[in-house]
C-alpha cells in the first residue's frame, strides 16, 4: 500500500493491522477513515463536541488494546500446542518403555540383563522424538533425538530390542500381528535437551561425555560403580 494513492482502506473495507505496530502508517491511515465516519455519523449530537484528533487517538489506543489481547491469543494458542506436542512426546515415551520392557522378558538368554537395562533407564532414560507434522493426520516419521551422555553400548541394547519386538509382532511370518503398528523411527543428528538418569553404573554413561564433566555435575548424578557387561551375545548381535 502506498500513502500517495489514498487511505488504506475504506469504510466498506475497513481493516487495521494487528501483526505490526499500533501505529504504523496503515493504522493510522485506518483511524483517520474511522474518525472520519464516526464524526459524520455523530457530530451534532448531544455530548458529542468531538474533535477530529480526540476520535483519531481514542482509535489508536483502541487498537492498541485489540493488538495485545490478540498477541496474547496467539501466545495462548503456540502454549497449548506445545503442551499437546509434549504430551503426545510423553505418551510415545511411556510405550517405547513398556514395549521394550515386554520385549525383554520374552528372551530368556538376555532376559535379566535386558530387563535391568531398561528398568535402571527408567521412562526418562527412553529416547525421545519429534516429528515434522506433530499433531497432523498421515504417517509420521519421528526423528529420534540424541542422548549425548548415553553410551553407545546401552544404546545398542535399545535398538536391538526393538528390533526383537518387530520379530516378535510377524512371528517368523510374513504376517504381522494384531495391534498398533510401531512408530517409524529414524536416527538424526538433532540433540535431546533433557537431563541424564541419575543413580545409573558408570559404563551407561557415554565414557567422553562423563569425562568432560566437572565434579559437581558427577556429584549430582551419583553414577554406580558397578562391574558388568554391556556386550550383547553374538546371537543377537547384527
């Protein structure tokens, strides 16, 4: 829109800027066509000795407040979306947990070693993922987030579990199971903003990702010095 050709708009189409300023050259070329109108319609009435630039800046005050409650709208409405997007990332947690936790009891030569590398993971030690279109209809592809302080070996574990869970749901068929089919998941090289699992043994953690921290940050996290292995029996290796 360009000044030199007219106001903005007109009575019959009359709109204001609610994206930029109060008092950008468009509103105010808009509150210069309402105080025009308002003035035709009641100069002359009683109580209503206005002024041209009393009505002008009684509408740009107005338009003022109509653009702080629709920012605030819009605010209110990126809140609740986030909110959803957690949940539904929350939820995605909860049944990575439990299916890989499942998953783990029904091999009995990884059995105990499966189930206690899940348990000590915990719901927050689960991987988590974003998806391009969250919230819409059609197949989503998740991108899984990196656990930058979790060690290559557990993470391994994970995977492989899933990997048994998706031979679990076909059988050893061509035919899979009933029931909701797994997320399609995919590795990226987006980083999880979410804190380390406390309380887990050493070798959980990503061996540089530990060293690089100071003694506080190790205090905090109060990592077990337990012997174990994390090797995976050649059987299920790939």
């Amino acid at each position: 829109w360009d000044s030199k050709h007219g106001p903005c708009c007109t009575v019959e189409d009359f709109r204001i800027d609610l994206e930029g300023l109060p008092r950008s050259e468009w509103n105010k070329s808009a509150a210069l066509v309402f105080a025009a109108e308002y003035l035709r319609r009641h100069r002359g009435h009683q109580g209503e000795n206005l002024t041209l630039e009393y009505v002008l800046q009684a509408w740009l005050t107005h338009v003022m407040a109509l653009r702080t409650r629709y920012k605030d709208k819009q605010r209110d409405d990126l809140d609740r979306k986030e909110h959803k997007a957690r949940n539904r990332r929350r939820q995605r947690k909860h049944e990575l947990y439990s299916c890989r936790l499942q998953t783990a009891y029904e091999y009995t030569e990884i059995k105990d070693r499966a189930v206690a590398i899940v348990e000590s993971l915990g719901q927050d030690g689960m991987s988590s993922d974003e998806s391009d279109h969250e919230g819409h209809r059609g197949e989503a592809t998740y991108h899984i987030l990196d656990k930058d302080w979790c060690s290559k070996q557990v993470t391994s574990w994970l995977r492989m579990l899933d990997s048994l869970h998706l031979r679990l749901r076909y059988n050893g068929k061509w035919q899979a199971t009933a029931g909701a089919w797994p997320h399609f998941r995919m590795t990226s090289l987006r980083e999880s903003k979410g804190s380390p699992v406390k309380g887990l043994p050493t070798d959980f953690y990503c061996r540089n990702w530990y060293g690089a921290q100071n003694t506080f940050v190790k205090e905090q996290l109060q990592a077990k010095n337990q012997s174990g292995t994390l090797a995976i029996p050649s059987q299920y290796a790939k």
